[in-house]
C-alpha cells in the first residue's frame, strides 16, 4: 500500500516512509484509546502540518486466527492475571478460581475470534506529506453500519479535541460502509447542509459535531470493481444494440508487449481482486485506441470499446494519468483541471444514459 501510495497519490518514495517510521516511537494503542489522536497530533506538529486539511482512511487486513495465553504477576500481590490475545477484546482473568476462567474464556470464545484487523489512517492533504495510523481494533468483520457511524463520530470528536482538521472519510466498497457514506452524504437530516443550485453538478455534504465532512468510496477501490465487473463470468452486460461488453474481446492485447500498452493473462484474471497494474493496463489508452481500430471494423466489439472508455476516462479523471503536479505551469495546470472535468462529465453521461437504457428496456 505504501508502494502504491508513492506511485499514484504523490505520496513519499517508500524508503523515506520507513526511515521516518524507524525513527518514530508513537504506538498506536487498540480500541478508542484517546492517546492516539493527542500522539497524531503532535505528529502533525513535529511535520509541520497544523491545520492541514487531513482524510480519515478506513480499511482491514486478514490476520491468522490465533490464540496466544501468558501468565502476568500483579504488581504487590502474589495473585497472577491470566492473558489470551487473539479475541476482539484481550481476556484478561484473575486466577481466582476454575470455573471463572473457564467461564470468562466461553464469554470472549462466543463473542469471536479475531480474524481481521481494522485500521483508520490519517491522510494530510497535500503532495508527499506521510499519513499517520491513528486507531485499530481487532473484528472477526461482523459488524454492521452502525459501528461504522459510533467509530466515525468518535473519531471527529477527538480530531475535534486534539485540533486536527479532519474534512471526510474514505473506505472501499464494503456496503456497511457505503450505507454510512449514503447516511452522511444524503439521508441524515441536517438543516445545515452543504448544497449547490446547480442543473449539472450534484453537492451534498452533511455534518458531524457541527463538522462539514465528506464520506465517499476511494477511487483505487471504484477503479478494482470496474474491472471486475469487466471480468465476472456471471454477470453479463449489455449496451442496447451495441451489444454485450465480454473480456474476451481485450484477448488480442495479450500477443502485445506490456512495454507497448499489452495485457498480461493475470490482468484478465476475475479471481485477482487487486491488481491495480491490471486496472491500469485494460483502461489504459493504448488498450482504448486499439479496440476503437477494433469497433471501427466489427461492431461486436462497440459496447467493450464503450465500457473501457468509461474505465480509461475514470482513470484519468482520477489520477491525472498520475502526472505530478509539482513544477507544472498555471497553463498546464488548467489544462489538467479542464481534462478532469470533461471526462467526469463524459462519465456521468455514459452511466444516465446506461442507466436509462437498462429502464427502457427493463
């Protein structure tokens, strides 16, 4: 991840990040423990980032299902707490008896093993900065929207208290957390919200703690399903009568060298789930020039040339074909913001009028 944020988000080169990391002593401590925001906050200050807009991150990583006990003395007393890690909260026990433990250790058996570690991460606004993991707790992911929105206003709060300017939340596709985005963004009365009179643009940003905040799906997870959604064998899709969008028509990029704009077979893989090198080859501009040649002469391939347009123009609009941005003139600039905005309106035309079709012909 950090690779990925080097290469596409402008962030630090990755032997900078763990140089800085080495040299670092701020732990992040478990649950909603308030030292982590106050540490996160002097870190801001030690990188000279007071007052910098910053995004709160949200993801999980696997961990292997595992049960370890240790014996720890309590200080001035001859007793002995009994230690396991491994459940969503540690079991912790005074040996005062059998049953006790053996009932304590049923509770925490019942609640769920950790399977998952969930991590929000603090993101500075601005090119290169480093971005800080503030909080973490261990789930067995059979939590529901609810803890979602508990953790978000936690977590506004505290950034309220410890003088960080948090401005929204970024996850990936999980529905429990786009329910929590829809909550934020759309269905939460709020009389203060944030809107825009405008026929084109859509704004809507609500409030937590009197706090303006956005909740949205990042764009490297959009970008993974777009693909997938390429690639799913069950899921065929159509194009009125520019017929159905198949992977099978991006084959022929696979005789062609990657150097070139071509495909590897993973990249074609549905089971690969985060291939962003796959993203980026199948909706790169080599790939949509070749199949607009291809469309040119054999119509079948119109509705997969249209879809990875979509994609490509997705792609851009996110990344700016991942152009630093530092060292570029104000011309240039206005040209890339103008780029932006034309393919995110190219893309919001093609999915009205995608979504349009599909209730005509429904």
């Amino acid at each position: 991840m950090t690779k990925f944020v080097s290469e596409n988000l402008y962030g630090p080169h990755f032997d900078t990040v763990r140089r800085h990391r080495t040299a670092e002593s701020t732990e992040v401590h478990p649950g909603k423990d308030k030292r982590n925001m106050k540490a996160a906050a002097a870190t801001f200050s030690d990188y000279g980032l007071e007052g910098m807009p910053a995004i709160c991150t949200q993801d999980d990583t696997s961990t292997v299902q595992q049960l370890d006990a240790f014996l720890r003395k309590l200080l001035d007393s001859p007793t002995y707490q009994i230690i396991v890690d491994g459940f969503l909260t540690p079991f912790v026990c005074d040996s005062k008896g059998a049953l006790l433990v053996v009932n304590h250790f049923r509770e925490c058996k019942e609640a769920g093993i950790a399977n998952y570690v969930y991590v929000w991460t603090l993101v500075p606004c601005l090119e290169h900065a480093p971005y800080f993991p503030v909080y973490m707790v261990a789930t067995n992911n059979r939590f529901d929207s609810q803890f979602v929105w508990d953790w978000w206003v936690f977590i506004v709060q505290e950034a309220l208290a410890c003088g960080i300017n948090l401005v929204g939340f970024l996850s990936d596709g999980d529905s429990r957390l786009r329910r929590t985005d829809y909550q934020l963004m759309y269905h939460m009365r709020d009389p203060n919200r944030i809107t825009i009179d405008h026929p084109l643009m859509y704004l809507s940003i609500g409030h937590i703690c009197g706090v303006p905040l956005f909740g949205m799906q990042d764009y490297f997870h959009v970008l993974m399903r777009v693909r997938r959604q390429l690639l799913d064998p069950n899921r065929p899709m159509a194009l009125g009568r520019l017929g159905q969008v198949q992977a099978s028509h991006l084959t022929f990029r696979l005789d062609v060298p990657t150097a070139d704009g071509g495909l590897l077979k993973e990249d074609l893989r549905y089971s690969d789930k985060q291939n962003w090198s796959g993203v980026t080859r199948i909706f790169g501009q080599q790939t949509e020039q070749a199949l607009l040649q291809k469309a040119d002469s054999d119509q079948t391939y119109s509705a997969t040339y249209m879809y990875v347009m979509f994609g490509f123009r997705l792609l851009r609009m996110m990344t700016g074909d991942c152009a630093p941005l530092e060292g570029k003139t104000p011309e240039e600039l206005k040209v890339l913001q103008e780029q932006a905005v034309a393919d995110a309106a190219w893309c919001l035309h093609f999915v009205i009028y995608w979504s349009n079709l599909l209730e005509v012909l429904a």
